[in-house]
C-alpha cells in the first residue's frame, strides 16, 4: 500500500524516533511504501534550527536521524506531476492549508493514501469527503490489521 508522508509525520519522527511514529516507519516495510516529495526537505531545512532546539540534539545528531529516517521515503519529484492533478489538488487545499498542496497531488497522483497528524490538515480533508487519509492512530490499526492476516 502507496502511503504519502506529509512533513509533521517526519517532524514526530524526528523529535521522538521511539514513538509509535518512529515504529511504524521503520517497521512497516511489509505492508506499506512510504513516499514524499521534494517540498519535505524543504520545510525540514526550513526548521532545522527549531528542530534542534525541541529534539536537543547537535547538528550531528540530527542529520544522523534526518538520514535515517528519510531513508525510509520515496521521493518523487513534484515535477512530474500532471498540471490537472495540481490544479485539482490546489482546490481542495486551498481552504485548509495551501502549504500542504503537494501532499494532496502527490497522494492523488499517486493514488496513495495521505498519513498526516496534522489535526487541520486531517478534519479539513475529512470534511471535504477526502477518502484517501489517514491519521497515526488509523495507520497503526491497519498495520495491526495487516499482521493478523
């Protein structure tokens, strides 16, 4: 299962590489294909600095986690996809956060599932009739779900 991880998920992940965010990305290979997209890396090296403010770490230790848990993306480069999935993906952001525009046309695109914690993000969607979504604690059911089979 295709599953786009929208930045906060990589934040979490950062902050806390224990925590069930962390576990799922690092021990779902199995069941789900993690991608993103470009626009990830640079909201993460938008806040480096905050992020090793809250996490603590030195620069070192942080790229470290950064490297590591990147490795568990695919990243697809936003270029390729189509302008009517853009434009499409535009009109349904636009109203919640328009910062998350290539989340939603890559998980279009994709024909993906959006894994987000943003809690905006998240009800906007959801109100919007966005089907293709999924907050940590509906991923880790699923995964639960999948095990069992």
């Amino acid at each position: 299962m295709k599953i786009v991880v929208d930045t906060n998920i990589i934040f979490s992940a950062l902050l806390n590489s224990n925590s069930t965010i962390g576990d799922l990305l690092f021990n779902s290979d199995k069941h789900f294909e993690f991608y993103s997209c470009n626009y990830l890396r640079y909201e993460i090296q938008k806040h480096w600095e905050r992020l090793k403010k809250i996490s603590k770490l030195s620069d070192q230790q942080l790229t470290v986690s950064y490297t590591l848990v990147l490795s568990k993306l695919k990243f697809i480069n936003e270029e390729i996809i189509p302008d009517e999935t853009w434009i499409a993906s535009e009109q349904i952001a636009k109203g919640i956060d328009i910062d998350d525009i290539d989340f939603v046309a890559l998980t279009k695109f994709l024909k993906a599932t959006l894994w987000t914690g943003d809690k905006v993000l998240y009800n906007g969607l959801k109100k919007l009739a966005f089907k293709k979504l999924l907050n940590t604690t509906e991923l880790l059911a699923l995964r639960t779900t999948k095990d069992k089979k």
